[in-house]
C-alpha cells in the first residue's frame, strides 16, 4: 500500500536531517505504529506521506501512486488525524464536519446521514449543534476523526489521536479505528503511548534521528528483543534512555 524509498528531509536553516534516507514498505489493511521518542521524525515522516511538506530526496507511492503526479487522487485517497486541532471554535461539531466533508465534494442528504452517524458511533450526537469551543479535548480529537475519515479514505494517518484524552474517549477512538480497519481502511498512526500500540498494532517500526530501527509485528519485536517481555522494553533498548529535549 505504501512504498518508501530513501527518503530524506531536512527543515531550511536545520543542521540535521530530520529523516535519512528511510526505507519502508507497509502493507494493504495494516495497522502501522510508528513509534520513537521526541524529535526522532515520526510528524516529519507522516507530514510527508500525507502531502503537508514536500521531502528533500527520495520518493513514495501510495496505492502505486506516486505523489508528485498524482496529487489530486491521494487527496482522496488518504485521511489525516494532525496533532493539533485543525477544527473552527466558534462553529458547531455539525457545522465543522459539514465544511470539511464539503472540501471533498462531498453533498447531499447521504453525507448528512453520515455526518449524523459518525457522531452517535462515536458519542457525540447530544453535542452535534454546540459550538467547539466548549468541548473537552477528548471530544475535539473525536470530532478530529471523523473530519479525516468523512470522505472514506483508504489510508488514515494519525498523529498521536490518542494524546491528552481521557481513558474513555481513548476506548471509543481506538475501537473506532479498529472497526475501520476491519472494513478495509489501512491505519499509520504514531503514539508515545507503548502499551497501547502492543495491542492495537498489526505492525511496527521504531525510528530515531530520522532512521528505522526496528519494523515487525509486536510480537517478533519483543522476541527478537532480549529478556523483553513488553515493547517498552524494546523501545528503550533500541532508542537508549538519554532525554530527547530541545527547543
Ligand atoms: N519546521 C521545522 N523546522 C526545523 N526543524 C524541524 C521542524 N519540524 C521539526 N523539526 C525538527 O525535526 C526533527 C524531527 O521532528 P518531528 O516533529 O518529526 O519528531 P517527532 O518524532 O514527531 O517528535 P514528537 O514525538 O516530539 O512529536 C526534530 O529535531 C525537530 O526539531
């Protein structure tokens, strides 16, 4: 579904590459954990393949489509879930998912039905008339969701859907994204959360300093991992426990 192929960036006025030279397949119908610590890449690489900013070298395909000359079908082909809240405060949860839904041509009394259930599925149908602003953060990422999935994407990037939400609306998404995924839908998201990823994600690869260390099933990650009994484990003996801070 999505092939990588050396890809590099590096930010103008960095000194570092953010990513070098990266390699990686992921397969139709996977659900891909894209983990590592702060400033390894993981943004840098899904704001890539989502088509925000544009790689320094290197190339990808997504559905056999390359993105330089097809931009306009991955558009349509893929969701995206950012980091941050890409939502109107001062409009309606309703108001909200009916612009985004129409900057995909979507119209008509279906994609209001849909716009309706996607609310109930995800609990938010009391809350479809009142104006964002109000909304915790956990309704925000919900209503976040469901902007990015509107049009049926085949591929979902998610950028940490899961942070700063409370354990319940974190249940409701992550259930969310699996019945998605049943339904044909392949999921890249990337997470600080390790326990969540070892049971959500079909597979997996660990970068730092813009690098894969490590790709497979979480399963054969811990095997392969010495006296690893979770993937945290993993994780900490492939990134090392040095903090990651910068500004
Ligand atoms: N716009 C930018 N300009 C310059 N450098 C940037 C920019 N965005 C990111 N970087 C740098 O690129 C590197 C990778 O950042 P990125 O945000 O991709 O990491 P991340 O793995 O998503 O981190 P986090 O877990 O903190 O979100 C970091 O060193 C970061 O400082």
């Amino acid at each position: 579904m999505i092939q990588i192929d050396q890809l590099s960036k590096k930010y103008k006025e960095a000194e570092q590459y953010s990513l070098l030279e990266l390699g990686l397949n992921i397969q139709t119908g996977e659900i891909f954990g894209l983990l590592g610590p702060n400033g390894a890449g993981k943004t840098t690489l899904i704001s890539i393949l989502s088509g925000l900013i544009k790689p320094t070298s290197g190339s990808f395909k997504i559905d056999g489509l390359d993105y330089n000359a097809h931009k306009k079908e991955l558009k349509q082909l893929i969701g995206i879930v950012p980091q941050e809240y890409a939502l109107y405060p001062s409009l309606t949860a309703y108001e909200n998912l009916y612009y985004f839904g129409s900057m995909f041509g979507l119209k008509g009394p279906s994609f209001k039905t849909s716009i309706q259930e996607h609310l109930e599925i995800l609990g938010l149908e009391k809350f479809a008339h009142k104006k964002i602003k109000g909304f915790s953060g956990g309704m925000k990422r919900r209503i976040n969701l469901i902007a990015s999935i509107l049009h049926r994407p085949k591929v979902l990037f998610l950028d940490e859907p899961t942070v700063g939400v409370d354990v319940q609306s974190k249940s409701v998404i992550i259930d969310y994204l699996k019945e998605l995924n049943a339904r044909g839908t392949t999921i890249i998201y990337t997470s600080h959360h390790l326990n969540e990823a070892e049971t959500f994600c079909t597979q997996v690869g660990i970068i730092d300093h813009g690098k894969l260390l490590c790709l497979g099933t979480p399963k054969e990650l811990i095997q392969n991992e010495q006296g690893a009994e979770h993937l945290e484990e993993v994780f900490l003996a492939q990134t090392g426990k040095a903090l990651r801070d910068y500004a």
